[in-house]
C-alpha cells in the first residue's frame, strides 16, 4: 500500500461511504459530507506539494497554487516561498472551489485520481 493509500484510508476512515440523501438544502448532513470530501481532496494536495518541494519543482507548484487559490508566483518567488504559499492556499481553499478545480487537475496530472467520492450540493 502507497503512502498516498495509507493517507487516503485515514482520512476515509472507512472503505465504503455513500452520500448523504439532501432533502433539504444546506443541512448539517450535506457540510459534513462536503468537509469529508474537502479533506481527501487536501490530504492528496498537500502530498503532491511535499513532493514538488522535495524534486524543487517550481512548475508544478506553480500548478498546484493555481489548484488551491487561482493564483501563480513569478520568478521572484524561491521553492520554499512557494511551498509556504501552497500549503497556506490549501488550509483556506473553498470546498465550492475544489469541486471546481479538481477535475481539471486529475486531467492534467497535477493530482491523482485518488478521491472517488464527490461534492453534494453542487
């Protein structure tokens, strides 16, 4: 099992969850949900910005920002500002957001596909 899966089943907690039936908007059961999603989503984020600070990768960091708060750094910005920039957009990113912008990320490989359950509500 990777370290992303060992995460992953933590996060989860279970292996089988089912969504919550919304027979009215914005219930508690809906935000519990939605924040069981988020998180998954943040613990994947936070592994591949680990990663591209580890390989000093500025591109793919550069992605991930994009990912997490629709912005990008210059050239005036190192790695590790980068990374601290990352991981500060991760802890604030909207759940409305991420349901936004994960597909595109798995698409273009800047995550993996690892959460297979979705938003409620969107």
């Amino acid at each position: 099992m990777t370290d992303n899966q060992k995460i992953m089943n933590h996060v989860m907690g279970v292996q089988s969850l089912t969504p919550p039936t919304v027979t009215k908007p914005w219930s508690k059961e809906m935000y519990d949900w939605n924040d069981m999603v988020a998180d998954q989503m943040k613990a994947e984020l936070r592994i591949r910005i680990n990663q591209a600070e580890e390989m000093d990768d500025r591109d793919t960091l550069n992605e991930l920002l994009s990912v997490c708060g629709g912005i990008r750094c210059g050239d005036g910005y190192n790695v590790e500002e980068m990374w601290d920039m990352c991981l500060q957009e991760v802890d604030r990113v909207p759940n409305y957001w991420l349901n936004e912008e994960w597909g595109y990320a798995v698409s273009k490989g800047i995550v993996s596909d690892c959460v297979k359950v979705q938003f409620v509500g969107y």
